[in-house]
C-alpha cells in the first residue's frame, strides 16, 4: 500500500473505530510506528484535524467527515446487491431503510456510472428462498433484533426435532438472552444463552413460535464475539450412502446440511453423512427413492424398511 492510499485508510479507519494508538494502526497497516508517526504529521499538515493524546491515541475532531466518495460501477452494484439482500431477508423496518439507502446511492451516481452498474445489474438477480423474513418471520426478526440490542431476555416456544416424540418434535417453553443473530445456509438462527440448558444454544427462527420479549435485562458477557462463535457440532454418528450415477450432480446441489463428504466411485456417488440420529435424514432418503442404497447403519436400513412397509399398505 503507498503512502497516500495508507493515509485516506487511516482517515478511515479513525472516522469508523475511534480512537487508535500508533501500534495499533502499525499493525493494521503492516508498517512501523515511525511511519504513522510520519503520517500523521502529513495529514494535519494537510489539514485534516487529528487529535493525539499522550497514552490514548490517534482521533479525528468531532464533525469530520471525508467528502463524498466516488465509486466505481463494479462498486456500485456490489453495494446495490447487498442493499437489494437486505431488502430481501431482513425485517420491514430494515427493508424500508435499505430501499431509501439504494435510492441515495442511486441519485448521487454519475449517469455513466448509473448506466453502467445497471447494465452489469441486468445480468445478476437475487431471489428470496425458504429463510426469507416475511410475515410473521419478519416480525419475530425484528423483536429479536431489538432484544439484542437492548440487551432484554426473550420467551418463546421451541419445537426442536425428537424423533421419539409424535410428528417428530418436541416443544418446549425458553427463556434465553439474545446475543445475536447469523444468516446460515438460507435460515436465521438466534444465538443465545438458553436459560433451561444454562449454556450458549443456537435456535432457528422458523422452529421459533409464541416469541415475547420481557422486561428483564441482562448482560452479554465481554468475551463473548458473535464474529468469531462457531455452534458446538454435536453430530458424532456417521450415515453412508450410495446413490446412482446419474444423480450425482443433483446431490452434490442440494448442498444438504449434513453431507461431509462426497466420492466418486465405481457403483456411483458414495456419501458421507454426519448426523446426530441416523432416522433424522429419513425422510430425505426416502425423497430419492429408488437411486439410493444405505450402506451403513444398519439401523437405518431396518428403519427404512420398516417405513416402505408402512408406505406400501396405504397403496
């Protein structure tokens, strides 16, 4: 990076993050101190008004903020296409600030650019799929967002899968602590600390029902960090199963959540599962009927028979 690209980074970087000391900005920008030292004595040269305090760090005054900035029509449509995923996945309120944010962008473009990130827009689309917030799912995701940033513990009626209960599931009543919210695999999950299991649990918003938030307040504790929390995998059994030839392609696009491993081999597509229960993947492998075999468990196997028996007598 050259000495001018590393200084508009700086600018930045400070009107983002705040306060940062020499070391810091040393690190992000992989120099030495003396070089941010050097920087920073161009930039209030050139008028930018940075403040330094002695065993705190580099700020910029209050107020300032860099002019307008220009983009390109690649950076254009980049940035219209995350507004456009918004508009898509999040909550009402969200969806409404991000269509107003797209109509400002759009408005102070240049005509070249406009016309250019639309032509390149032209060939791209985003469509909603299964995890899309709508109705009530766009209403409990605007609850939850709420209670994670007012830091306020939510109620809510849980059915999660139990292959030993009636339908599959089971349905209980939490109380738990919003920490955050991840977009995966096409579905909002709530990340929280459940307070009947005392421990950090993820839940998906579609299994969610009955959502209220209370009045009780808590707080998240320091360590924790949404960007860096990976979901305990608690998935230990293993499922092989081989599928005909021709079906390869279409497994491999499925992009099924407990698929680990695929191979090609001989008889077909050889894959790999890893489940918590085999039976929770029945009725995915009963959906290719006859183009797919279980090698193992045999449990599985002697579950599957016994479904296409129970199948059979309605026929």
């Amino acid at each position: 990076m050259n000495k001018t690209d590393r200084m508009l980074a700086i600018i930045l970087r400070l009107q983002r993050k705040g306060t940062q000391r020499a070391e810091d900005l040393a690190a992000a920008f992989e120099t030495s101190v003396r070089t941010i030292y050097r920087d920073m004595q161009a930039l209030c040269e050139a008028g930018v008004p940075v403040v330094g305090a002695p065993g705190q760090g580099y700020s910029l005054v209050e107020g300032y903020f860099l002019p307008p900035v220009s983009f390109t029509a690649e950076e254009a449509v980049t940035l219209l296409l995350g507004l456009e995923f918004v508009e898509q996945q999040f909550d009402e309120a969200s969806r409404a600030q991000a269509g107003a944010a797209r109509a400002k962008l759009e408005g102070v473009l240049p005509d070249r650019v406009r016309r250019e990130s639309q032509r390149h827009r032209e060939g791209m689309k985003l469509l909603a799929g299964p995890g899309s917030a709508a109705g009530n799912g766009a209403a409990a995701l605007a609850l939850l967002r709420g209670a994670v940033l007012q830091e306020r513990t939510v109620r809510f009626a849980y059915a999660a899968k139990d292959t030993a209960m009636p339908g599959g599931e089971r349905l209980t009543v939490r109380e738990a602590d919003p920490y955050g919210l991840v977009y995966l695999n096409s579905a909002w999950m709530l990340i929280a600390f459940c307070r009947l299991r005392q421990e950090v649990r993820h839940f998906r918003l579609s299994r969610i029902s009955e959502l209220t938030l209370l009045e009780t307040v808590f707080e998240k504790p320091e360590e924790f960090d949404l960007r860096l929390y990976k979901p305990a995998d608690d998935r230990q059994g293993e499922v092989r199963l081989l599928f005909r030839r021709e079906l390869a392609n279409r497994v491999r696009e499925t992009n099924y959540y407990y698929i680990e491993e695929t191979q090609n081999v001989e008889q077909g597509l050889l894959v790999t599962l890893k489940v918590r229960s085999p039976e929770e993947i029945l009725h995915w492998v009963l959906s290719w009927g006859a183009g797919v075999e279980v090698l193992e468990p045999e449990s599985l196997r002697v579950r599957l028979r016994e479904e296409i028996r129970r199948m059979a007598k309605r026929y």
